[in-house]
C-alpha cells in the first residue's frame, strides 16, 4: 500500500461519512477512528444540555420539540441536567466486553474522558465506545444486547 492509496482509502471514507475502517493487507494493518468532531458531517461526541424549559403556567397548544439536538437527546439532557452520549455507528450495544465480566459502568458511576463506557459490536467488530467528557453516569439508555442504530443515545452523563 501507497501513500495514493491511503489518501485514495481517506478520500472515500471521508466522502461516505464512515466512522470507522479496518484494513489488513500483507502484513501490514490499517485502523481508521474519527471522532465525532473530525469532520463537519459528523455530529458532536456529546449534545450540549440545553437550559431547561420554563414550567407552563396556563395550559396551551404543545410546543414544537427543539430542532437543536434529537428529541430524545433533548428530553434527557434537559431534565437530568447531562449530556447524551450518542452511537456513533448502527450495531449491537453490550454493556460488558464478554457476558462473564461486569459492565464497563454502571448508572452513578464517575468516569473520565477516554474511559470505556460499552461496545457496538458491528460487522463482527467489536467498537469501544469513549468518554468524550468527565461526569457521572446518569442513564443507560438501550439493554445489554439491543440493537442500536447511528445517533441513539447510549448514555446521559452529568459533566464534572
């Protein structure tokens, strides 16, 4: 493999938005990771939590629901006071690295950025989800197991 090959490979995985890409040829193994901020396409690691919304004090028409982040993202960030953490790729979610061991986190656990928070297992690749932020764990959002598709949150956790 040429150096117009590896920018030929990027290229394409820039082009389709691919998070993540595994190559093995001759010995030699190529890895690509992008985190949610390396490219502008790509959403955010976390979502912000917005302010909270003021109580209504008369009933009314519903409101529109905030076109800032995704609906269930919104929801949680704005009534925990956490950030979501969202699937950056579609597959299956799994709280431990094999069904013998405990889970990477717990809700209430604190975790620092870079920890290991759960793995998508996509394409017969096992994925390690990272913290993007410090904080506590607030909600786990999908079972051990549930498929989980690009965007759905997996975690809320209150920044530290």
């Amino acid at each position: 493999m040429d150096l117009s090959d590896l920018k030929d490979i990027l290229r394409i995985l820039e082009e389709q938005e691919i998070t993540e890409f595994e190559l093995e040829q001759d010995g030699v193994k190529l890895r690509v990771c992008r985190s949610g901020g390396a490219a502008p396409p790509a959403p955010p690691a976390f979502y912000a939590a917005p302010a909270p919304a003021p109580a209504p004090s008369a009933p009314g028409p519903p409101s529109s629901p905030d076109s800032g982040a995704p609906p269930a993202a919104a929801g949680d960030a704005a009534t925990n006071g956490g950030a979501s953490v969202p699937s950056p790729i579609v597959g299956t979610f799994y709280r431990a690295p094999d069904p013998n061991s405990p889970p990477f986190v717990n809700v209430g656990d604190r975790v620092q950025v870079g920890q290991v928070l759960c793995i998508i297992e996509a394409m017969k690749l096992m994925n390690e989800i990272e913290a993007e932020v410090a904080g506590e764990v607030l909600k786990i959002h999908p079972e051990n197991g549930q498929p989980v598709q690009y965007g759905d949150p997996l975690f809320t956790i209150r920044p530290a």
